[in-house]
C-alpha cells in the first residue's frame, strides 16, 4: 500500500509541478491532526482523493495508539464523507477494494465512537453501486447478532438498520427476522420492518422457508412485510402468495373448521394470484376452492367469501376449474330444483366464472339454470354466460 501511495504521491506532484498548488498537501503532511482535517475539508479534485486516502490510512495507522481522541475522530469523518461518487466509479478495481477494506477497518476499530461508524455507513450506501460492500455487510450481520441491545447506542443502531436497506443480504434478514419476534428490539421494530421489506428480493429462499414452517399468525406477518415492498417483482410476490397458501391449506387437514385469521390470510393471497392470473398455482387454488365450499357450509365463510374464492378461479384456473365449476353449479340446480334456497350471489359468481372462461362443456349446466325457478338476475347471467360460449 506504501508503494501504491508513493505512486498517488507522484503523480499528484506531476500534475501540480506547473501550478505549485500544493498548499493543502503541505499543510497535510507538516501540521497537526486538526490541520490535517483542515487540509482534507479544504482541498479538491486529485489533490482531495490523495488526502482522503493518507488520511484514512493516518486514523487507521494511529487509533490504538491514540485512544478515543475527538480530533482524530474528526478526522476520520472528513476524509470518509470527501470521497466522491464520481472518484469511486472511475477508479481502478484494486482501489475499489481497497475502499472496501478502509471503510471496513473505519467500522471496527473505531468502534466507540458511533459518528465515525456513522459516517462509513453513509458513504458506504451513497458508494455501493461503484465498490464492494460484501464484507462491511458481513461486519453489520455481525454487529447485529453480538450488540447489547440495552447498551448499544440507539442512533448507531438505527443508522445499521437503514444501510442494510441497501447493503443487506439474505442473511440479513433473517438476523433482522428473529429481531423483529424479540420485545428487547421492540422500540427498533418500525426500522427493521422497513428494513426487511426492502430485503424481500434477497432473500425468497429464506422467505418460503419460513412460511413452510410457521404458524399462521408468523405466517401473515411475514405476508404483511412481502406486500409493502412495491419493487418486489410479480414472479417473487406471487411465488410466495402461492406457498403461503399451499401451506395454509395443509394446517386445515384433519380440522373442522378455519379461524376468521386463516380465511383472511388465504383470501389475502388468492387476491394476489387472481389479480396477477398466476395459473401456475391453478392445482393450489383448485384445492383451495374445495375447502372454502366445505368452510362455506359450515358456516365459517361467509358468502362474500366464498364468492372471491369462485370468481378467482377464472383468472387462475380457468382451464382445470371448469369440471369443478360445472359440477358445482349442477348440485346448486339439483337443491334449487328440490325447493331448497341458494345464495344468489354465490350462483351469480359461478356463472359469472363460468361465464368468463368461455369452455363450452358449461353448456349443459348453463341451460340447466334458465329452466329453474331463479331470479330473473340469476337468469339473465345464465343466458349471457351461455351466449359468450366458445364453440371452437
């Protein structure tokens, strides 16, 4: 790094021989640590990127010696907040490492004073899309699992919990996870809220396994975190809508009855799905739709409900849901045929369904209902849904 330096030197000295402007350099390398810092907050272009890096090297060189010394503190503080953008996009790989590693050793060895660590953090998100930030993130991951969260100074950790918007990786969020289920972090819990819902990219494989194994009250707060990132793509959102329902429906087998919280959060993702047409969960709804008519007889579901479950199955299933669909209609026709009352709004949803795919084997069915004793609404979406048929 000697050499590497000298050679900054050098060429710094080449390009001010002509002008003999180097009174910052001077002062840099003649005075005390406050001129030093005076020097760094003075000086621009070349000249600013050469200080900030003798002066970077300086504090790192010099803090055990030095202790919790302000100045040197200050020091630290104006080189790391001199280094530009423009300076770290256009300088070489290896000076791009070693940004990485100063930023590092900053972080850890001026571990006391949360100003400094501050300050890396800040330009360490201001300089991500132009150098490494692998092993800061790591040190944060870190941090995290080991702080004294009683002791730990609470703008130092907000400050961790805001970078790792941006610098955080899977294992991040599942660090910040567990941090979210611990009352100790519970005045943090709006930061790392935000914080997880801006990792939800990072993190899918981490995300689907912790809806394979939680319960559902876990389960529809890490839905809630999903949906509040707006950037999450369709594909993601919908991937984990899809699981989070399959697995919603395995904690139904083998029980009577679904709680107002589980239908909640299974209407919450098929919403998701039929909005988005996601007919790669079209096994997932079908079996879904089977248990909600099973709910909806029991009285668990409501008809509103339950009318959400059917109409869904246009936009998800529209090819594999018409065998049920017809089906289902016709048993709607055999109560109606013996006297029993049916819901208008949940027959209206099938033949509305029905009606949306278009599968002419709903023939029958279909022309079943202008024959019955329905409502003239009920009739009207019969031979409406009848005349949008596909014959070929």
């Amino acid at each position: 790094m000697k050499r590497k330096i000298l050679f900054i030197f050098f060429a710094l000295s080449l390009s001010f021989m002509y002008s003999q402007n180097l009174t910052k350099t001077i002062k840099f390398l003649k005075g005390n640590i406050a001129d030093k810092t005076a020097a760094v907050r003075e000086s621009n272009g070349a000249e600013a990127v050469f200080l900030a890096n003798r002066a970077i090297d300086f504090c790192i060189e010099n803090k055990e010696i030095l202790g919790n010394d302000r100045e040197l503190e200050g020091l630290a503080v104006a080189a790391v907040l001199s280094l530009s953008p423009e300076y770290a996009k256009s300088c070489p790989e290896d000076d791009k490492l070693l940004l990485e590693n100063q930023f590092l050793q900053l972080f850890t060895r001026f571990n006391s004073s949360s100003t400094v660590q501050i300050a890396v953090l800040t330009k360490s998100v201001a300089l991500k899309d132009f150098i490494p930030t692998d092993k800061l993130t790591s040190k944060l991951n870190e941090y995290l699992t080991s702080a004294n969260v009683n002791t730990e100074d609470a703008t130092l950790f907000r400050a961790v919990f805001n970078s790792l918007e941006s610098l955080g990786n899977n294992e991040s969020f599942l660090i910040l996870y567990g941090l979210l289920n611990n009352q100790n972090y519970r005045k943090y819990h709006a930061q790392i809220e935000n914080t997880l819902t801006a990792l939800v990219p990072k993190a899918m494989n981490e995300i689907l396994s912790l809806i394979q194994n939680s319960s559902t009250a876990q389960v529809a707060k890490i839905f809630s975190i999903i949906k509040k990132n707006t950037s999450i793509s369709k594909n993601n959102l919908c991937e984990i809508a899809q699981n989070v329902l399959s697995q919603s429906i395995i904690s139904l087998e083998g029980t009577a009855g679904a709680s107002p919280e589980q239908i909640g959060l299974q209407l919450d993702t098929l919403g998701i799905l039929s909005e988005n047409r996601w007919t790669r969960a079209s096994a997932t709804c079908l079996s879904y739709f089977k248990i909600a008519k099973r709910l909806y007889n029991s009285g668990d579901m409501n008809e509103l409900q339950f009318k959400t479950v059917i109409l869904a199955l246009a936009d998800t299933s529209p090819i594999d849901s018409v065998p049920l669909l017809t089906a289902y209609l016709e048993d709607l026709n055999s109560l109606t045929e013996k006297g029993n009352v049916v819901s208008s709004d949940v027959i209206l949803a099938v033949i509305k369904a029905l009606g949306a795919i278009g599968d002419k084997s709903a023939f029958d069915s279909l022309l079943a209902v202008t024959y019955l004793n329905y409502s003239e609404q009920v009739l009207s979406a019969a031979r409406g849904a009848l005349s949008g048929l596909r014959w070929q």
